[in-house]
C-alpha cells in the first residue's frame, strides 16, 4: 500500500510538472509573439519618434534610416543592466572592425527627468563614442517607448530617491527603421557580433 502512495505521489507531481512546462512554453510564445511580431508575421517593434542627442540637437526616427541600427533603453542612473550593455554593445563595436561604419548605434533613455542630453554625452561617452545618446522631454521619450514597445517603469527607493525597472533587449532594426532581430541581454558575445553581421550584410 506504501508503494502504491509513493507511486500516487510521483504521477500528481509528473502532472504537475508538465502544467509548469505548457504554461511556461505558452506564456513565452504569447510574450515573445507580442514584443516582435503581429499575427500576421509583421512586426510591430519600431516606429516614429522625436527625440534629442547629446549636442541638444533633434533626432527622428527618419534621421536613423538609410543604414541599419541598433537600438537599446535604459538609464544613466542604472546600476547595472545598462553599463554592463553599453560596455558589451561597445566590445561588438569593437569586434566588428571596420563594418561598424555600416551601422548605426543608440542608447535612448527611460528617464528623461534626470537623463539630460549633456549627462546623456558623458555618460554613453565614456563607453564608445559611436552609440548615439538620446533623450528627449517626458512625452519625447514616452513616444520612443511606446514606438518598441519597451517595459519601462519608476520604482520609489527609501528616502524619496527612485529607480527604472526596464526592459533590456538591443533592437536590430534595418535600413528602413523595420524590425529586423533583437539580442536578448546576457547573450554570448559571438550570437550577438553574429547577429549584428547577419543585419549589415557581412556574416560569412
Ligand atoms: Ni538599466
């Protein structure tokens, strides 16, 4: 009878475990089919916006077409997302050589109230000078994110201070500002150099 319990137990728990199983590979599909595509296969990632660079000067969407980007959100104040991309972002740069200059590179902020464009310069300066600081007024930026569907939200920290929770994905998008591909963050070097060659034409 005792082994007939045991056995009981296993079968409920191989149940239960397949449930996590479909609900994690649904719940994925159903993320990943509205953060980059429509049914219909076209993507809904990218779109118009207004933004500002770090000279102060207005950026459209229309100014980063003719060349394939890339283009990622985040923060100055970030603790660690966001300077360990802008760091990665500028290796790829790197190990692309040459075919950089096929491509372009952004960084847009999520925090407009603190990202200023001269804070913007320094900051996305001190990584590479070839990812474009953007930022822009609250409505500027909120046009940006809700152009690729980016997550994006303020938390309070304790003393009134606060942070940005935000979504971490590099948007490739090609030379007519469409959605090509996205680089998830964490992903190993050679996947993401690979990609950003798959964009510009160069992958062997
Ligand atoms: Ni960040």
């Amino acid at each position: 009878m005792q082994a007939l319990g045991r056995l009981r137990l296993v079968l409920w728990l191989a149940v239960a475990a397949l449930v996590v199983v479909v609900a994690a590979t649904v719940g994925y599909r159903q993320f990943d089919r509205t953060t980059t595509a429509s049914a219909d296969g076209s993507a809904l990632v990218g779109g118009p916006f207004t933004l500002i660079d770090g000279d102060g000067n207005e950026v459209t969407d229309a100014d980063l077409r003719g060349e394939p980007f890339a283009v990622f959100f985040g923060f100055t104040h970030c603790p660690d997302v966001c300077p360990t991309s802008l760091f990665e972002l500028s290796a790829w740069i790197e190990a692309l050589g040459a075919d950089a200059e096929r491509m372009r590179f952004a960084f847009v902020s999520v925090d407009p109230e603190r990202d200023t464009p001269e804070r913007m310069k320094l900051y996305v300066g001190s990584f590479s000078d070839r990812i474009l600081p953007l930022t822009g007024s609250p409505e500027q930026v909120q046009q940006a994110i809700d152009a690729y569907r980016v997550y994006a939200r303020k938390v309070p920290l304790e003393g009134g201070d606060y942070t940005m929770d935000h979504s971490a994905f590099v948007y490739l998008m090609d030379a007519n500002g469409a959605y090509h591909s996205h680089i998830t963050y964490g992903e190993a070097p050679d996947l993401a150099v690979g990609k950003l060659q798959e964009l510009i034409g160069t992958a062997s």
